[in-house]
C-alpha cells in the first residue's frame, strides 16, 4: 500500500500570517520530561546568520488549539504549535496555559488581568495578561549532529518576522510552505543582539528561503516532538487557586474540598508578603534571579544575554 504523503496544509501559513499581529513564556508549559527515549536537546540560534530546517510533527491530541477550534484535526502536520500563556501566575510562579486565548474558555487569570486594564493598573495588567509562544521541531544546519533540537521562542521575535517573509507578494500573496517535508525551504535568518533600554536583546531578521539540496526523510516526522501531546491544561478552578493561593488542586478532589479564592477586598499587603523573594539566589542570573529556575519569568528574560542557556537548563 502506498504511503499517504504527511504535509503541513497550505491554510495552516495562512492563518500563522493572518494572526501574525496578536500579541506576543515558561517554566514550561511544556512537560519535556515527560518524553521517553533520546532526548533532542534545545536549539539556541547565534548571533549572525544562522540555517535551519523546520520539521513538521503529527497532531496527536485535541489539546492543539487549532483541533479545539476545528481549523486542524488529530493526524494532521503542524509545523510549529502556536501557543498563549500566562507567565509566572500567582504566589508560587506557575506558567500557565491560557483557557480563553486557547480554547475560548473561562480563563480567571484573563478576567482579573481585564479587572487590572480597567483599574489604570498597567503593570500589573502586563504581568497577568497572556503572551503568545512559538515551539518549533527544527535540524540546524551549522551543527554536525544534523538532529532535531526543540526550539522555544516569542511569537512576536520570531514567528512573526518568518510568516511575514514568507508571504510572496510576486506570487499572489501565496505563504511559501517553508517546512513541507519534501518541497519546504531552508530557512536563513540573522541573529542580532541589540540594546533596548540599555539591556541586550536577541532579535531575528532578514529572513530567506533557499533550496534545499535535497528532499527530507519522512521519517523526521515521526521523530519530532507533537507538541499538543505534552501540553499541561489546567481546569479554570485549578488556575484560580494557583493564582490567588498558590496551589494545584487535584482535579478529582470534590469541589467542596477545594481551596476557595481569596476575597477581593484582601489586603493587598498580605499577596506582597505571599510573593516569593528568589532575589539574592542567584546562581549565574545577572538580574538577581534564579538561574534556570526563572527564565521568562521576568520582563528582563528575554533581553538576557544567557536567556537561551537559562530557558534550556529548566527545561532538563
């Protein structure tokens, strides 16, 4: 019997470029140890330029928001998974997946970010609020190895730039299917770290497609990470607790056992001592956190120079 060729559907770039602008990560929300067999190690791109091949990797649950909104289906390719979370949530610093950007459900950490923006409490609102992140399958074509590296990065610095190169306006408009399996493209980009408010930050540009010089294997596919398979969704009663006490309630522990929301007219002072103070734990953060244990917890992660090297170290 012949094999059924896997592909990365045209109307998956399309609609990458079409949401390209919604906004833009994560002690994970990920469970990468949850994974068996050879661990594929994590892709940190260099400054200057910089070839990659990105593999596209079988849908395998209906946690893949695009399964939940009925734009994709379990067995089709994706070539990233496209993911909104809320970052460092609630006294203990838990990332969370977010329910209403995701899936359109009740999400309590999307209704007291809202309760922030009305109140004028910007900062706050920031820290609550959801950030887009992108999850890639890729094989760097300057590593000798040629295996598949897991590649975590914003959407906003990443994803948005590809998708937005990829469109060819010479052709139509049509999205270049950049990670077909066998008739994608290199993808060339430059690395450049740039100071933004006298911080360094990574940026990435100049995107390029070449021809490869030759068709991929199948079975990389099979090779890759699904993504959606290893996603950690929590119940909305779940991120209430999380967010106002701090705990992860047992999802089958009976509703009247579990731990209720904090009143609203709580002092505010009373959260502030809740908060961890990881200041001063430093073990090679340069901002005063914790290496490996806070990476894209902070507003300074991501300018980081050793950002990369912190995101991989909590993720083993």
């Amino acid at each position: 019997m012949k094999k059924t060729k896997r592909t990365v559907a045209k109307s998956r770039y399309d609609h990458s470029y079409d949401t390209r602008d919604r906004g833009n990560t994560t002690k994970d929300v990920l469970d990468f140890k949850s994974l068996s067999g050879e661990s594929h190690g994590f892709y940190k791109p260099k400054d200057g330029w910089n070839r990659i091949n990105i593999i596209p990797f079988e849908i395998k649950s209906d946690n893949h928001p695009l399964v939940k909104s009925a734009e994709m289906q379990i067995g089709d390719c994706d070539y990233m998974l496209d993911v909104w979370v809320h970052k460092n949530v609630g006294p203990t610093g838990v990332d969370c997946v977010c329910l209403k950007r995701n899936y359109n459900k009740h999400c309590p950490i999307c209704e007291e970010a809202q309760k922030m923006k009305e109140q004028a409490k910007k900062k706050e609102y920031d820290e609550l609020r959801a950030k887009r992140r992108a999850y890639y399958n890729v094989i760097d074509l300057k590593d000798d190895d040629q295996k598949i590296q897991i590649f975590s990065v914003s959407h906003f610095l990443f994803e948005k730039e590809l998708i937005e190169a990829a469109r060819d306006d010479e052709n139509g408009g049509e999205v270049i299917s950049f990670a077909d399996i066998s008739e994608g493209r290199v993808i060339k980009f430059k690395v450049t770290t740039e100071s933004l408010n006298g911080q360094p930050m990574q940026k990435y540009k100049n995107f390029s497609f070449e021809e490869r010089e030759e068709e991929l294997d199948d079975s990389l596919i099979d090779d890759a990470i699904s993504f959606d398979s290893i996603i950690t969704v929590r119940d909305a009663d779940t991120l209430e607790s999380l967010m106002f006490n701090g705990e992860d309630v047992d999802e089958e522990e009976p509703a009247e056992k579990k731990t209720s929301k904090k009143s609203a007219d709580e002092d505010e002072s009373e959260t502030k001592d809740d908060e961890p103070k990881k200041k001063g734990k430093s073990t090679g953060c340069p901002h005063g956190h914790v290496y490996g244990e806070d990476a894209d917890g902070f507003k300074e992660c991501v300018r980081c120079k050793i950002y990369n090297e912190c995101l991989e170290a909590g993720q083993q």
